[in-house]
C-alpha cells in the first residue's frame, strides 16, 4: 500500500458506460456511497462516444439522403444534395457532449463523486486511480468492473497508418475515401459500410465466411444483404484478407477469393472483425479474478467474479456486446450488493442491428431451435401484405413469430424492416410474460402501422389474417 492516506466508500464503479454509470447511480439510488471512475473526460464509455449513439447518428443523417433520392418515384425530385462533413461531426459531437453532460449532471444530484482517472488494482479491495493530481487511492467494499471492450485489429493489420480504421476512427468522419474496403460483415462492418456507400465512397464488403451477418436468422438477413448488393460497389463472401500494407496514400490488401490470390488498392480500409474486452493493465492479476481463454472476465449468475469483493458486468464479461445487456446486468450486480436475491437468468436481450432494413429479435431463433433441436412452429407476415409499409414505400420487411407447438407460447419474434429497432419490444414483453399467438392476435393494434404487422403475423399462424390469405389451422 501506498503511503498516501485512501479514500474510503462503499462501491467503486470503474467505467462509466452504460453499465458503469447505471450501476453507480442504481447503488446510490439504494443509498450507497459511491465513486464512479472513468479515465475519458466525458463520460458515456465507448457507446456513447464511438459506438451506438455516433453511430445511429450518422445513419439518421444518411437514410435522409437515400430518401431524397428514392423520393422521385412519389413526385418529389430534389436536387443533388450538398454534404458538409465538418457540419456532420459538429452535429454529432453536439449530441454527445450533451448526453455526456446529462449523465455527469444525474451524477452529481445523486451524489456520486466522478473520478477521472485510470484505474489499477492494487489488491481486491484497493484501487490505485491515476489522475492529472496525482494517484489517489479509494478503499471499497466492492468495486463493479464495467470498463468494456475496444475493437480488434489483428497484428497484420495493425500498420500504424490512419489510412487503416477501426469502427472508432471510422466514427469521426475525417474524409470521404472513393475507395473504401470492409473487412467484416458483421454488424458494425454493414452499419458503417452503409454510412459511407451513401456518402458516395465506393465500397467493397469482404466476409470470411459465406453469409453477412452470421448467426442472424437467414429470413431476417435476407432483404439486408439484397440492399448491400445494390448500395455497396461489391460484397465477397468466403473471401479471406491476408496482409495490408502501405503504399504512397493507399492502402495495398492481399486478398484470397475462392483459392486465387490478388492485391487491390483502397483509400482506406474499415477493420471491423470483432471487439476485445479492455482488461490489460488493471491490475487483475492483483485480485482473484479469473478471465476465459478469450480475456472475458468469469462471472456468475450474480454477476459476481471469483473475488468475492469484485463484480463484473457489460462487455468484459462477454457473451452479447449490448448497451442494454450491461444496463441489466448493473440492477443485478448492485441488488445483489444490497443484499437482495437477483439473478441475471431467463433475461430476454433484444438486438437490433440498424442497417437497411433495421433487423431486430429477441428470444428463440429459427435458427437456434433447428440447432437445438427444438420443436417449433413459425408464423410470418410479409410486409408486402401492410398498407403501412407500403405508404412509406418499404414493403422489404418481414415480421416472424417463433412458438411452441402444443402452447402457442411466443418463444422468439424477428422483424425485418423500416424501424424494426422500434418494434421488437413488444415482442421482448411477449417472451417475457409468456404471451400466446391469441393473445397477440387479440390485442387490437392500430390501424395503419408497423407494430400492426405483429397482430397479422398471429393472425396469420391461425389462418385468420385479413391481408393474407393462408389454409386455416384445423
């Protein structure tokens, strides 16, 4: 221990991301003293500042320029849009400074002292916090890990040159390259190839496997990879990147496509294969801590580790790298604190991914019934079929209920389409509180909407949709 005097408190909260920050105010919300460290001036952790919130910023602005364009087969013709990136940034970094303000403002009416600072544990019960003052070091009863994950970029890649991007540099938005490489369809690699190719960069999409978006429900995915064919200049599958290297003011990619070899040229590559939980120089190996063979850190149902003083929630943790994941976890992790019975089981996690179309589910998949070998029976309402979708002029979507056969419980629903992100939490309440296909088809839902296109799905599973006609169920 240093000689230095410590500060003492109930519970350290170290990060101060969407977990982090709803941790620390939970627990003094339940009356616990509580410091809340993040070493980044502003405070939101990597959703905030380069991830989820800039993200969906910059997706917003551009789904402006697709509907301009796609607007004259209604009648209205604009002229060719003027893009000013500066602008952009400065309209993005306006919203996250005033999210960050918020979440500092809630801090302190709650009495949660904010500590900029990176944190180092000395033992299981200390933390040394270095800041601009000096180290300084805080005693707790427990402490809360919530100090999330960066992205991956692999050694070969990693070539120093800004030219080389990883989601976060991607999010600032610096230029516009003509020729712009993907690496990963992944989520984040469709999300942001989407924001660039409207822009106008030429973009190429290269997947090492043989779908984009792997693991999501082929129905769901469908209609997205259809729009990535048209938008982007080219998306490869089973295509593998080699090597990068620098070549005067681009970028040189070795690429392997169907066993041949080629290298091409891009102004700037997006790496976006993955993220990294941000456990490296902690401390950990001070605690008793245990971490998977990924770097995850171990924890149980309570969100404790194996240091009966640490918790951990979000994406140190792994399993789904979700905003609203880390949230729940933080509830439990501070009940449990308090001295309250929780448990993170049974928690029905949406995600959505917001590309065009958006894709959102929640609950059990198609897919992982097949896989499971879990009997199910599916209903489907193709958009095609809304008069909501078709006055918006997005008949592309697909509303899928997954149920169990003897029950008609709703196990699982997917929707793919315009703002499936704002539909799937009807179908989060439906899993949870064990809702049936009648109940969804009883529920009167207004007419013309989206969220309408969950009753006729129900409708649909009896044979009784007044949009689509399907053999009535015996």
């Amino acid at each position: 221990m240093s000689p230095v005097e410590p500060i003492r408190t109930e519970v350290v909260v170290l990060g101060a991301g969407p977990g982090g920050y709803a941790a620390a105010f939970y627990a003094a919300d339940r009356g616990k003293k509580v410091i809340l460290v993040e070493q980044d001036k502003r405070l939101g952790g990597v959703c905030l500042n380069c991830g989820c919130i800039p993200s969906k910023a910059y997706l917003h602005a551009t789904e402006l320029l697709r509907e301009a364009r796609g607007s004259k087969n209604r009648g209205i013709v604009f002229a060719e849009p003027r893009v000013d990136l500066a602008q952009m940034r400065t309209w993005k970094e306006s919203i996250l400074e005033k999210l960050g303000q918020g979440i500092r403002s809630l801090a302190q009416k709650r009495g949660v002292e904010v500590m900029q600072g990176r944190g180092y544990f000395e033992d299981s019960q200390t933390l040394r916090v270095e800041t601009e003052a000096g180290q300084k070091f805080l005693r707790y009863e427990q402490a809360i890990i919530a100090v999330g994950s960066k992205a991956t970029i692999p050694a070969a890649f990693d070539l120093g040159n800004p030219r080389v991007m990883t989601s976060t540099e991607a999010l600032e938005l610096d230029d516009l390259p003509k020729q712009m490489l993907v690496v990963g369809g992944g989520y984040i690699g469709m999300e942001l190839g989407t924001v660039y190719a409207t822009l106008g960069s030429r973009v190429v999409l290269v997947e090492a496997l043989g779908s984009i978006l792997s693991g999501i429900d082929p129905d769901l995915v469908r209609p997205v990879a259809q729009y990535a064919q048209a938008a982007f200049q080219e998306v490869r599958l089973n295509t593998k990147v080699l090597k990068m290297a620098t070549s005067g003011k681009q970028i040189k990619v070795s690429l392997e496509m169907g066993g041949k070899k080629k290298d091409e040229l891009y102004d700037r590559v997006l790496v976006s294969i993955g993220r990294t939980p941000n456990c490296g120089n902690l401390g950990l190996e001070n605690t008793k801590v245990a971490r998977d063979e990924k770097g995850f850190i171990k924890v149980n149902e309570q969100q404790q580790t194996s240091d009966p003083a640490l918790y951990a929630i979000g994406d140190v943790t792994g399993g789904a790298l979700l905003a609203h994941k880390a949230s729940k976890e933080a509830r439990v992790a501070v009940e449990v604190i308090t001295g309250e019975s929780s448990a993170f089981k049974n928690v029905v996690i949406p995600a959505v991914v917001f590309t065009d179309p958006e894709i959102a589910w929640c609950g059990l998949t198609e897919s992982e019934a097949k896989a499971k070998k879990i009997s199910v029976e599916v209903a489907r309402f193709p958009w095609a079929a809304s008069g909501r979708a078709l006055t918006l002029d997005r008949p592309d979507g697909l509303t899928k209920l997954v149920l169990e056969p003897k029950t008609e419980r709703v196990l699982g629903v997917g929707i793919v389409g315009h703002g499936a992100g704002e539909l799937i939490s009807e179908g989060v309440l439906a899993v949870e509180m064990s809702a049936t296909a009648r109940d969804i088809a009883e529920s009167v839902h207004p007419h013309p909407t989206l969220s309408e296109t969950l009753m006729e799905c129900a409708h649909a599973f009896y044979g009784t949709s007044p949009h689509l006609f399907m053999r009535r169920r015996q």
